[in-house]
C-alpha cells in the first residue's frame, strides 16, 4: 500500500511503461487482493500475472486468471509469463490474456526440435505433427526445409538434413538456426492470432488449431 501512495505521487509522464506484478501464488483470495490493490493506481500501465505453470492444473490456473482479470481494469495489458505452449497460449487469450513473456521457443531449440504446426489450419484438416526432433536419423539424408514455404533465415536457407548434421557434431550453430525459426514461427502464430482476433473470429481459429495440432 505505501508503494502504491508513493507511484501515485510521482510524475510519470516520461517514465518507462510500468506494469504491476500480481502475485499470491496459488491462493485464490491473494491473488484478488493483489489485483483490486494494484488495479487501483491509475499511474500503471498494464499488469502482469506471475508464477503461472509452476505446478497448479490447468483447471485452477483457469481459476487464477479468471479471479485476476474480473477485478483489473480492461482497457490495460495483462501479461503472463509462463512456458507458452500454443494451446496454452490460445486458451489464456480466450481468458483475456493479451501478452505472453514465454520460454516455448527456446525450450524446443534446446532439445533440437524444431516447430512445424499448422498457423492457419483449416477446420477440416487433418492433425500434423507440432514440433520434429532433428536428432531424428531420418533426416540424415532430407534436403527439404523445416517447413516449406516459411520464409525465415533457416528455412530459406538450409535442410533437415544440414540441421541433422549440425546436432550430431555438436555444432553450435545447430541452436542458432533453429532458434532463429522457432522463433520466427512463433511470432507468425502470434500475426495469425491477432489477425483472428481482429476479425472477431477468434474462437473458430482456436477450435481449428487445436483439432489440428498434435
């Protein structure tokens, strides 16, 4: 609270955009408190709702988010950080959640995956594959790119099976070139859920992805 007085006497009108932390963990009541006192200074710019995906079910992470934006003003940013998957991201976008700090991207170039599903999947069409592991020995001899007809550096530029060679030997370079295409991928996701949301067909987008990833 003395905080809060203290943000709102000060003049921010050259400040950086500043964001309020909600915290309270896993308690339901916490978190409310949080929110109603930060939702209060009219000096912050958004808020962001902390220390999701740390162990609770997605039922009670539901819950949290639910309690968080009931009593948060809903012309502010909410941001969450959290792993980010993409069906995690759709379903918290569908909660209001409207900026994502999130780890997905990296966590699959660590592992040597590369992410491949569907950005804009019909209703009716069938389940891919989200992600490949190019330690995989069957892309020893694929000359084809990650995802053909994606327009990012690695793509454009080089093969599975180069990427394959790449892991196996070690090759630093093997991290660099699938993170720049993850994440160039995952922020075309983002343009196609922008895209849907602006054309009030946010729901439907979600329903096809989800029917389509694997």
């Amino acid at each position: 609270e003395k905080s809060g007085e203290e943000l709102k006497n000060k003049n921010l009108s050259s400040a950086p955009k500043l964001l309020g932390v909600i915290e309270g963990g896993s308690d339901l009541k916490g978190r409310e408190v949080c929110a109603k006192a930060l939702g209060e200074i009219k000096e912050l710019d958004g808020f962001v709702i902390a220390g999701l995906h740390s162990g609770e079910s997605p039922e009670y992470r539901e819950r949290i988010i639910r309690e968080v934006t009931a009593v948060i003003p809903d012309e502010k940013p909410l941001v969450s950080t959290s792993k980010g998957t993409p069906l995690s991201v759709l379903h918290e976008v569908s909660l209001g959640v409207d900026i994502f700090e999130s780890q997905y991207p990296e966590m699959l170039t660590r592992m040597g995956h590369a992410s491949c599903f569907a950005l804009s999947p019909k209703a009716d069409e069938p389940s891919r594959p989200s992600k490949l592991n190019l330690w995989d020995p069957k892309y020893k001899v694929d000359k084809s790119p990650i995802v053909p007809g994606c327009s990012c550096y690695t793509c454009q530029t080089h093969t599975k099976a180069y990427l394959h060679h790449l892991l196996n030997t070690h090759e630093m370079l093997a991290q660099v070139l699938l993170q720049l295409h993850n994440v160039y991928h995952y922020q075309r996701f983002f343009v196609h859920i922008r895209s849907a949301v602006r054309k009030g067909q946010f729901e439907a987008y979600r329903a096809a992805f989800e029917s389509a990833f694997e």
